[in-house]
C-alpha cells in the first residue's frame, strides 16, 4: 500500500472515532437533561462556561433571566437559571401553559 492510501485510511479511521465520541457525548447529556434532579445535583454552582463544556451550546436563552435553555430526548425544555455570580442556581423543567 503506497503512503498516500496509508494516510486516506488512517484520516478515515480517525474521523469514524471521532464521530462515535461525539455520539457518545450526546447520548450522555440526553440521559442527564432527561433525569432532572441527577442534573441539578451535577450542575448545581457551577458556572456558566462549565455548564457549555458539560451540556454543550444552549438551545436558546432566556429574556429577563440569566438561563440557558436545553432539550431533553423527549423535546422538552430543560432551564438552567444563574445567579449574579453566574453559578446554577435552579434547574428545572419548563412550565409551558397547555393550547
């Protein structure tokens, strides 16, 4: 096999890996926005920044409050509220009035 088959496979291979982490990564945070009070335990105090490295980029954010909103596996909207140091304060699951 000349070297440029060689190095084709081994970006190929790479990139398979890091697609699995990456699925593996987003399994995980599904499970713990799905388990509300396993979430609370794990976020509780600390900072925003950390929240992002665990949970990844927000869905949205919130107006008026300083929170992050997040999905779980079943669509619903998990908030993530700081106090003024920027620590989790609350964590909790959206209230939306029924249509």
């Amino acid at each position: 096999m000349d070297m440029k088959k060689k190095i084709i496979l081994c970006a190929a291979v790479l990139t398979l890996f890091a697609a699995l982490i990456g699925c593996n990564k987003t399994s995980d945070t599904h499970k713990l926005l799905d388990d509300i009070g396993a979430l609370s335990d794990k976020v509780t105090g600390i900072t925003q920044n950390e929240v992002h490295e665990l949970l990844g980029s927000p869905a949205g954010k919130l107006s008026g409050f300083w929170g992050d909103m997040y999905y779980n596996s079943n669509e619903q909207a998990v908030i993530i509220y700081y106090d003024a140091n920027g620590e989790v304060e609350l964590v909790k699951m959206a209230e939306f009035p029924a249509e």
